[in-house]
C-alpha cells in the first residue's frame, strides 16, 4: 500500500506525532481507509510472513487488542507478552526481553510503558529492520490514538480542520491521548482549540500555547463542533487533586443538557475507557454524537495503516 515516496519519507518507528504534518497524517488516514475497505483474502497477504509482538507494562483493552487484529488481518503473525509471567519479573531488563524476542524473528514491536522515555530508549536499541510502534508512554505520547481521533474526526466532519471548534476536557494533565491528538489536531490546520478542566489538572500553558483555556465548563461547551473528552486518570494521581467524583461529574462531567449548548451537530470523542458518570452521562457516552465506538473502530484501521507504512512493500 505505499508508495515510493512514502516508503522513502518511512522512519524506522513511530513514538510519537511531533513529526508528522499534515501530508503524512493525512496519508496514513487515507491508508487506514483503503485498508479497511479491501477484501480479508487481498488483506492478509499485504504483511503476510511478517511477525508482531506487542509488550504491555501498563493495562489496555482496546489498543492492545487492535493492534494484534490489525496485525492478523494483514496476515501477521501476531503473539502477545504477557508481562505478568514474563523473565522481567525474574529480573531480565525489558531491553534484554525485546532484543530476545528479536532474536526470533520479531518484525515489529508495539510497546506501552508508564515511565517517560522508557519507549523511546527501547527503539534506540533495535536493529535498524525491526519496527518499535508506541501504544501509550507517560504522559506525553500515545500516537495511534491522536491518529484514529482524527480519522474518526475527519469521518465525521470532514477534512477542512481549519473552521473546527474543538474543545479539550477534563484530565489533560496527566494524558498522553490530549498532547497526541493536540498535535494531530495543530497539524490538520485546527485553530480553535478550547481547554477546560479543573485548575489542578489543567497543564502548564506554556505547553498549549495558542489554546484557550476556560474555566467553566458550561461556557467552554458553548457552539464547538467536537468535544474531546478525556478519563480522569486516577492512577496517575495523589490524592486530593479533585475533591470528589461527585463534584466532578457536577462540575465537568459530559451531560445532556451541557451537549445541548454545543453546536446542533457537536460530535463527542473519548478515548475510553469511559468512567460513566464521572466525566461523561451514559445518555452522552451512547447517545447518537457518540463518536466512540466508531473511535474504536477506527483504531484497528488506524493500526493496520501504521504497520504497513512502517514494514509494508510498497504494492499498492
Ligand atoms: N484508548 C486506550 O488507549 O485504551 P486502552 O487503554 O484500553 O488501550
């Protein structure tokens, strides 16, 4: 599926969005869709003989099992560490266990780590044929997700960001998805990007610059087009930075009655999994401007794009 200008432009890995502009954003959306819409038998011989190993040092549902159906229908072969009862646990570093499973033919890998770098420092130490994909690092990057937020966004909007009004919402502190799809975003040509949160979960500004922040959440709802929200990482938190769940759901959490001061036609976004009844109603979450599973949908489109322009041939 790529073409000699793309593989050429191909890095080895892909660990974050910083890089890419909006011609490579756009391509790998574009890459998703046809790849979706071939035929299972066309599709699996796209990475056929190739092998995925996906290593998970914090929990995950949807980005771990879509990145081994993306892999499985492109025909990889597609095994899955499970950490708990790995020789990590025995003391083997996490570099050792990567460069062992190279050691076995491993083509790809696709890694989530809570410590910042820690990804990054893995790639560093591949061989230059194999691949390392980030599923979730820190705070700071979670590439296939800003990447399948757009899709999801582009699907539903069209492809001219540039008159978008997004708004941001709640735990951007401490997410990874918000810088992710903040750049994705930025690179698309979105100008109008909203933040709103509880001041103790709301980043540094100088982080966002060119974003407005707003307090309240009411107004911050007020005629966007789309609405990211975000969970309330409770795992990456000391206590006391909000006072209550209750308060939450009463301050920030997504309802009815605030969707209905977006625009008529407001699409929701989050990246799950959703905490019902903390930042989001479940008349919200399943109600017809969800965009969420179709978010999930699109990941496994999204993933299948990614490792193609990562080990794919270029046969279109
Ligand atoms: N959105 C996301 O990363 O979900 P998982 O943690 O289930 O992979």
């Amino acid at each position: 599926m790529s073409t000699a200008a793309q593989r050429a432009a191909r890095p080895q890995h892909l660990l974050g969005l910083e890089a890419m502009d909006r011609e490579a954003i756009t391509a790998l959306l574009d890459r998703a869709e046809a790849l979706a819409a071939l035929s299972p038998p066309v599709r699996r011989t796209v990475l056929a003989g190739r092998t995925l190993a996906t290593l998970f040092f914090e929990p995950s549902t949807r980005t771990r099992m879509s990145f081994q159906l993306a892999a499985q229908r492109l025909g990889m072969d597609a095994i899955d560490l499970n950490v708990s009862m790995a020789s990590t646990s025995k003391g083997e570093t996490e570099s050792d266990t990567l460069r062992t499973l190279a050691a076995m033919g491993v083509d790809a890998f696709v890694v989530r780590h809570k410590i910042e770098g820690t990804v990054g420092a893995l790639a560093a130490e591949l061989d230059p044929g194999v691949a390392l994909i980030s599923a979730g690092e820190g705070r700071s990057h979670h590439p296939t997700q800003g990447l399948l937020d757009m899709l999801s966004l582009r699907q539903a909007k069209g492809a001219d960001f540039s008159r978008l009004r997004v708004l941001i919402a709640g735990d951007i502190r401490h997410s990874r998805v918000a810088r992710s799809d903040l750049h994705a975003l930025r690179a698309l040509g979105c100008r109008q990007i909203r933040l709103c949160g509880p001041a103790s979960l709301l980043p540094d500004p100088a982080e966002w610059p060119g974003c407005e922040a707003v307090d309240d959440f009411d107004a911050a709802v007020e005629g966007v087009d789309a609405l990211f929200m975000l969970r309330l990482q409770r795992e990456r938190m000391s206590e006391g930075l909000v006072p209550s769940l209750e308060a939450y759901y009463r301050d920030y959490g997504l309802t009815e009655a605030r969707l209905a001061r977006a625009a008529p036609d407001a699409v929701v976004l989050h990246p799950g999994p959703i905490n019902r009844g903390v930042e989001i109603s479940d008349a919200v979450a399943d109600g017809p401007r969800s965009l969420i599973l179709r978010q999930v949908a699109n990941g496994v489109a999204i993933r299948m794009a990614v490792l193609d322009w990562l080990l794919g041939q270029g046969d279109d």
